[in-house]
C-alpha cells in the first residue's frame, strides 16, 4: 500500500517536479496529460504539426507522431520500449514508453518520457566531422609545391576516401606539384580493397599532374604487398629523408651548409 503522504499529495505538482518531458495517453492512445517539461518541449514541436499551442496536444493520437514500427510496439509490445527517433529531420529523442495498469492489471494507458538529445546530437556530429578532418592531416612543406600526408593507425575504405578526396582538393586549390603519403604509423595491411582504393588516387593525382611518393613502408608490410601481388603505381622510399632528397633533386635544390 503506498504511504499516505503519497494519497494527499498533488499528482501534477509531482510530475512536474520530475525534471523529464512526461506524456500520458490513455488506452485509445490519446494524449491526456502533459506535464510542464514537455510542453516546453512541445513548443518546439508543435508547428512542425501545425499545432502552435502545446495544450491542443491533448486529446491527439499518438500514432500521428510515430511510424509504422513504433505504432506496432504501442499496440503489442513490449514494455517498456526505448527507443532514440528523429522528428521531421530536426529534432532527436530518446524515448521510454510503458504501459499503465489498473489494480485489477487491465492496461489502462501508457507512461512515455521525452528526453531531447537534438543538441547532444549536433554536437556529436560536429566532434565526428573534426575527428575526420584532423584524421588525415595535409602538412605543408618547406618547398611551396609538395605536401606531406602521415597516415595512422588502420587503413579502411572509409579513411581512403577522405584521404582522397582531401588530398585531391588541396592539392587542386594550392597548386601542388608533390605528395609524400608517409604510412609509419600504418597498423594495418593492404588488402585488394585497400590498395585498389589507393591506386584509384593515384590516377586520380597523375591525371592532375602531381607525383604522389610513398614512403615509411615498413617490412612487415613490403612482404605482404608483394605476396599479394599489389602493384602501388608509385614510387617509393624506406624513410623520409630519402623521400625528400629525391624532390629536391628532382626540382633543382640541393641541400648546403653554411659555414660560418
């Protein structure tokens, strides 16, 4: 039995007390309670429905605002569901609905809380697209016509695709004549997707008139290239300075000491 301080106390006070967006729907699936949070919430909604007043979201079905999938789990089950939605391409929730029961057990409605994760999700979209744009770093060089591109961790199709479609785009705005793809920090092989991924670059780069060179392939990684007998289509040195020696003879510099 619930304590008596529970009988005497206001019901709305308390669901509004709760800090969440709370509905509640009877078991014809209308809307017959909205506490405080979520007509805040509401608010924002509602003119995508054409609804500008949160309070005329009473008596409205709650299939109006779910799909097919969801609609099935309100009639049939079960309970409790969670679930994250997007609404007109805007908004992000995370949803929690339960069924209600009379003493006797018999459904009687359904509890759903709202919790708008819409700005949470921007966010986590904005971190992601830096995470990709500092992923593969372009790094310009003492010579103004080359660029050096490290590369870590594991390869996939993903990661080449940036890499490529960064590197292409650079090298096409700042004109650039040279590209060191240094692969030191690569944790993985190339598989045929992976290489045929990259030789796609590298036309890609020699159509545009840039010599792409790669350089750090470690040992572990050459016997797996030649057992898989992958053609990179480029050439290639042991380390950096190697790499770089070449592009400087290549443009007419050479490196000399001063002395002093």
């Amino acid at each position: 039995m619930p304590h008596r301080f529970l009988a005497d106390y206001n019901t709305h006070q308390l669901l509004n007390k709760i800090r969440e967006n709370i509905l509640i729907a009877n078991a014809a699936f209308e809307i017959v309670y909205i506490n405080d949070c979520a007509k805040s919430l509401l608010q924002k909604i509602g003119p995508y429905v054409g609804i500008e007043n949160p309070d005329a979201f009473i008596g409205q079905s709650l299939f109006r605002f779910h799909g097919d999938r969801q609609t099935e789990i309100l009639r049939n089950g079960p309970f409790p569901h969670s679930a994250q939605i997007t609404l007109f391409k805007t908004f992000t929730a995370q949803i929690v609905v339960d069924r209600l029961e009379g003493d006797n057990g018999v459904p009687i409605g359904f509890l759903l809380t709202w919790k708008d994760v819409t700005e949470y999700e921007a966010a986590l979209k904005e971190g992601q697209e830096l995470l990709a744009e500092l992923d593969i770093p372009v790094i310009p060089m003492t010579l103004d016509n080359m660029i050096l591109v490290p590369i870590l961790g594991k390869l996939n199709g993903d990661r080449v695709a940036r890499m490529e479609n960064k590197v292409l785009a650079y090298c096409s705005e700042y004109d650039k004549e040279s590209v060191l793809f240094d692969f030191t920090g690569v944790t993985s092989e190339f598989d045929p997707t992976i290489a045929y991924r990259l030789k796609l670059m590298v036309k890609s780069l020699h159509l545009m008139g840039v010599e792409p060179i790669y350089i750090g392939i470690r040992p572990d990684l050459a016997k797996a290239i030649v057992q898989n007998r992958i053609d990179l289509g480029v050439k290639t040195f042991q380390s950096y300075k190697q790499g770089i020696k070449y592009l400087w003879r290549k443009h007419g510099y050479h490196l000399v000491k001063i002395e002093e």
